[in-house]
C-alpha cells in the first residue's frame, strides 16, 4: 500500500484535464439520451477480482524471468493486492489458489482486512503434485482410473471449501488438467464418468449458499484430448450436477475466433453461466492482458452481459487470469482491470431499444453500427472519475511509479530464484 499523498499529488495535476474532459462527454453523452451520472454510478460499484497468482510474474514452459520484490507467499501477494484495488478501486476482492495460499483462516482473514480486501472464489489444484501426497496427478486427478487417486483429488476440493467458508468466500472453481497426449491412452467415456462421479462428490460436500465453477479450456497440458475441453462438455457437467454447479468461462481458453459472446448468451439463457476468467489470446491459452489482443469482443462479451442483467438472479463471479512475462503484474493487473470496467461501460452505452428495433426489422448494417457506437465512446473520463471519487488514482500506473512501492519491496523481498519452471 502507498501513501495516500503520493495519490493526492498524482490526482493534483491531472484533474484539471479529467474535469473538462468529464464535462464534455457529459454534454455528448447527454446529446444521446444517457445520463453520464448514472453510467458512471454503475461503473464504480463494478468490481473484478483478482487473482493471487497474478501478482507473481508468470513465465512459460520455458523460462520464468522474476522480476525485483516479487511476493514471497500470500501475504505479500495481498499487498500487491491491495495496492492495486487502493489505486484502481475496481478490485475489491482476491481469489486463492490452494495449496500455494494455504494458510490459518484467521491469519488471511486479518490480512484482507489490513489491505481492504475480501475473497473471491477458492481455486483448487490438482494439476501438479505437493511434496506431501501420497498419488501423483501424471496421469489426471478427478477422472484418473485409480480410484485412491480420484479421492485424493476429491478431498482436497473438499478442503478447499471448508478453508473457503472460514474466508466469506461463496465459490470453488475446478479446473483440471486430466486428459490424454495419445490416441487410443484413454476411453474418452469412461474417463468422463469418473470425472463426473467424483466432481458429484466435490459437489455434495458444498455449502447451501456456495456455488461449484467448472472451467473448460481446450488443451493444455493434455494435447490430444481434455476432459473438460469445452463449453458444451462443461454445460452437460453443471447439469448433471445440480442447481449449484455452473460453468466458468475463461476468454483464453477457446480456439481461435470462437464466437464466445455467444457461448455467454447460451449459458446465460439456461441459467448456467457462473463466472468469468478475463484475459486475451492472440494463438493459444496465452493469458495475455485482458483487452490487449481484441477489445472489440471483450466489448461484445459485456454487451452480452449487460443485456443479462435486468435478471436479478444473475450475479457470474469476474476475475483477471492472465500471466504476466514481460510486464510489472502490478501494472497490468491495474490496465487490465481497466479494461474490464471499460468495456463495461462501453456495453451500458448502447441504445438497446435501438438495436432491438434494428433487429426486429433485420437492418443488419444498423443493428451492427450501434452496437459500434457504444464501443467507439471513449469512456475514459468515466473510468477515471469514478476512481477519482472512490478515492483512487486517475491514472493509476503513474501514481504507481511514483510511489517508488517496486523499489520498495525490492528491498525488503529477498529475490525469487528465476531457476525454476514456468507457471502455466
Ligand atoms: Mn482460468
């Protein structure tokens, strides 16, 4: 966390510009119709969280290249944390990995407190083995075909949840990494009926008010088949599990040029999106910073959402999950995070009956050029006056680098030895 002067003093010579170019988009704004007030007033009760691992620098299969004052374990992730919501005010929660956060509830708990900070979704790991297990995850975990195995993995989602109640958190997200490299190494069926018959027991052991997340993604580690490769094998997973299950969608974890706008509106029609893993993808699952690669459909997945929320019972859980190589995770959780909330408002822009109209009529070309015109508004000095009155940073990566907080734990974080493999 930094000192609110430093905020103050960046924040003193930018206001200046952001209340000219807040009362200009105001006056635009108000030329369509919109009420840059009430757009703005949803723009700063928008919250994304973020994820622990993020703060670390992430690396490939093939390097990892750590940068100074990198955190040490959790509690010098939630300070990173907490730097990044005291900033942007957009990030008001964390989501845990277990077991790399493990640690005393009321010890975590304390922490959250001191950095402003609550806990978003558990997440489990059974994707690489802990020194103290007893079965190895080589060949899967949930759907493996030993059965001591499975149990394993099922116990340690269990204790996932019970560390998660003790936290506020109301989610476990599974994601696992069970499949096969070879044609022919598995039965593509039964291998799914073990998944499903122990995710069913990960599933019964969660409390009334909580909420199970399977998260797909195509391939990675496992390169010819993934058990939970897609949204339509992630669907059949929360519907055979019951009212509490529902899928994740993580951006990166599709094919190229998937239409996953429209895998939103699918899963928000039947009542089964759960959750978001925000980031971008140029090729593969390359966690790239959220709105880097195509903001247009980051746009069009909030247009989608959006229209969803006039249901009140619609409430998908919003996470960063990107990995950070070349950049400070600090500052591109914080532009990432920006990016989230612009999009978001970006979507509240558009003129729904309009488009509602143009669609009744089949005007294509209209239909499509008001979508554009919400995605075309620089939204800017909205993003920036709500974190201004929130009491956060207008811009918030230069009041960063003037805080000196990166040189700061780098003195005070002994280094990370860059010897070991990358985080995928
Ligand atoms: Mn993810």
């Amino acid at each position: 966390m930094i000192n609110a002067d430093v905020i103050a003093k960046s924040n003193d010579t930018a206001s200046e510009k952001l209340n000219a170019d807040y009362t200009a988009l105001g006056e635009h704004l108000d030329r369509r119709g919109i009420d840059i007030a009430a757009i703005k007033s949803k723009v700063a009760s928008y919250g994304v969280a973020v994820p622990s691992w993020g703060v670390g620098t992430g690396g490939t299969r093939f390097a990892r290249f750590p940068a100074a004052g990198e955190p040490r374990d959790i509690f010098d992730k939630l300070s990173d944390c907490g730097l990044i919501h005291q900033l942007t005010r957009a990030t008001p929660s964390v989501s845990l990995h277990i077991p790399w956060d493990a640690q005393p509830a009321a010890d975590l708990n304390s922490k959250a407190e001191e950095v402003g900070l609550s806990f978003d979704a558990m997440n489990s790991n059974t994707f690489q083995d802990q020194p103290d297990q007893a079965h190895s995850y080589k060949f899967g975990s949930l759907a493996h075909t030993d059965a001591a195995t499975r149990q394993q993995a099922v116990d340690h989602n269990i204790a996932c949840i019970e560390l998660g109640a003790q936290l506020g958190s109301k989610a476990l997200t599974i994601w696992v990494g069970d499949g096969s490299n070879f044609p022919g190494q598995t039965n593509f069926t039964r291998q799914f009926e073990r998944y499903l018959d122990a995710a069913k027991q990960v599933y019964n052991a969660l409390p009334d008010d909580w909420t199970l997340l399977t998260e797909h993604k195509m391939y990675e580690p496992a390169f010819y088949s993934t058990v939970v490769q897609d949204w339509g094998t992630n669907l059949l997973i929360a519907q055979q599990m019951g009212d509490k299950a529902k899928c994740l969608v993580d951006l990166g974890h599709h094919a190229p040029n998937v239409n996953i706008e429209m895998i939103v509106a699918r899963l928000t029609q039947f009542g089964k999106l759960g959750g978001f893993h925000f980031n971008d993808s140029k090729y593969g699952d390359d966690d790239l910073d959220t709105g880097s690669i195509d903001p247009y459909r980051l746009f069009l997945v909030f247009n989608e959402l959006v229209d969803a929320e006039t249901n009140p019972d619609f409430n998908p859980t919003h996470m960063l999950d990107q990995s950070h190589n070349v950049t400070d995770p600090i500052e591109s959780l914080m532009v990432s995070a920006t990016e989230v909330q612009r999009a978001y408002a970006q979507a509240l822009l558009v003129d729904r009956t309009a488009l509602a109209g143009f669609q009744d009529e089949n005007d294509a070309l209209m239909a499509t050029t008001t979508l554009k015109h919400g995605f075309r508004t620089d939204v800017e000095p909205i993003l920036a006056m709500a974190r201004l009155e929130n009491g956060g940073a207008i811009d918030p990566v230069a009041a960063y680098r003037a805080s000196g907080y990166r040189a700061r734990v780098g003195s005070e974080r002994p280094a990370v030895s860059g010897a070991g493999g990358g985080i995928v």
